[in-house]
C-alpha cells in the first residue's frame, strides 16, 4: 500500500488535491456557521452585498426565495438582514472600495426586497386599546429612506396604521398634521449634523399639534439620548420600534384615566 495509516487513523500521503477539497469544505462549512455579534449568518450577508452590487440583473424575488431557503423569516429579513447589508454598503462606500453610484443602486435594490418581503408578511390586527396612528417622518437635509421603511414594516405588523413623510418642507407637513394628527411620529435621523433640521421638524409638529402627539428621535447618530432630546425637543430617543409603540401606548392609555 502507497497510503499508510498512523495510530490516530489518518492517512499519510494523500493526493494534494484532497487536501485541498477537504480545506475548502472545511471553510466553507466554518463559514456558514460564522454569525454576527446580533446573530446574523456571515456568509448570507456576504451573499445580500454581491447581489446587490452585482452588475447583472438584479430580482427582488429570487433573493427573498434564496434568503427564505436559508430558513431566515421574512421578520429577520426585513428588521435585520436589510439593515445590515445597508450598513455593510456604507462602510465599503467609506473605505472607498464602491463607489456612491455603487452604493445607490444597492440600497435600491435593498429598497426593492424591502418592498418585496413586506408584500408576504401578515399584519397584526391592532386591539382598541393597542391601534396607533403614526407616521414616520424623513425630514429636510436627510436622505435615508431604506431605514424609514424598515420602522414603517415593523410598526405595521404590531397593528399601526403608518403613514410616511419624505423630504416634506413645514407647509406640506403642517397640511398633512391638520388633516389627522398621528398619536405617534417617528422622525430618522442618520447623522448629529441633521439634528438641527429634525430639531425644526418637531417644532412643525409642536406648533400645528400642541396637545399632541408622541415624536420620536432614532437613527444611527451616536449622541446621549439627553442630550438629542434637549437638542431637539423629542419625547423619546430609541431606535426600537417596539419601544416607541410601548411609550406611546402608555401615555395613551394613562389619558383615559385623567
């Protein structure tokens, strides 16, 4: 025999080439296990980046096939893998390995499955006491729609009635507050230099509807949730939409009893 077998049962010898197969196996199968500080599959965002930055054509539907083939729920779909492809996006737009052309069309497509898995997804239907009115608001001098949509879908399926707001100047949105005042209004903010047109939003909000409704400030400025708060003049700071929704529905209810 050319092969010989140590005490441990390993062959010696081997052609290289299955040394090779085995390692790339190996690899692969490491790589499947490999997941993100949230628990994300490394190797299926790696998968979302290609695919949305690929120059062939691009379908919506076939990648939420792939995604839902890995057993992911269209949930973490939507609330995790997104985002964190989009994020993904951004800091190979800042170490200037894509360029921002590159960068707009992947969120587009990201935008594109959003809309794609949001059409599967069942909504919860809200209880009296649960139903909230909210809208979500994009204000001046911010651009980052794909985060705006991700909260819409998420509050949708707690049972919100959501309407959205993007880009709108304090006339058009002081209108759309005097035809039906939101309990709730989430406004993104992306980045601490924004703060100052977001701090203008919510006087929009304050002056057309004194006696309400709730405003939220979340996005991924790194700032003191007090300080964003005296900035802005925001009831809350988070970037959990279920967090939002439970301080909104406890001031909604404690109302009823005054």
């Amino acid at each position: 025999m050319d092969d010989q077998i140590d005490p441990r049962g390993v062959q010696r010898n081997r052609p290289e080439h299955v040394d090779a197969l085995a390692s790339t196996v190996i690899s692969v199968l490491r790589g499947r296990q490999v997941v993100s500080c949230e628990g994300l599959r490394q190797f299926v965002l790696d998968h979302m980046v290609r695919l949305t930055l690929a120059s062939s054509g691009f379908s919506a539907a076939d990648l939420l096939a792939e995604l839902r083939g890995h057993r992911l729920t269209v949930d973490a779909i939507i609330d995790l893998y997104v985002p964190a492809t989009a994020r993904l996006l951004g800091e190979l737009w800042v170490d200037d390995r894509i360029s921002f052309a590159e960068v707009t069309i992947g969120v587009m497509r990201l935008q594109a499955l959003l809309s794609e898995a949001t059409a599967t997804t069942g909504f919860t239907s809200p209880t009296e006491e649960a139903e909230l009115n909210t809208l979500v608001v994009v204000p001046n001098d911010e651009q980052h729609f794909l985060g705006a949509s991700v909260v819409a879908g998420q509050m949708r399926r707690m049972g919100c009635d959501v309407a959205m707001s993007y880009d709108e100047d304090a006339a058009t949105l002081t209108t759309r507050l005097m035809q039906g005042i939101p309990d709730l209004v989430l406004i993104t903010c992306a980045r601490r230099e924004t703060l100052e047109s977001v701090a203008r939003t919510v006087q929009t909000i304050r002056t057309a509807a004194p006696t309400g409704p709730i405003v939220a400030v979340g996005g991924a400025m790194k700032m003191k949730e007090k300080d964003v708060i005296d900035l802005t003049g925001a009831d809350i700071v988070t970037n959990v939409a279920e967090e939002a929704v439970a301080y909104c529905t406890k001031r909604k209810i404690s109302q009823k009893f005054l």
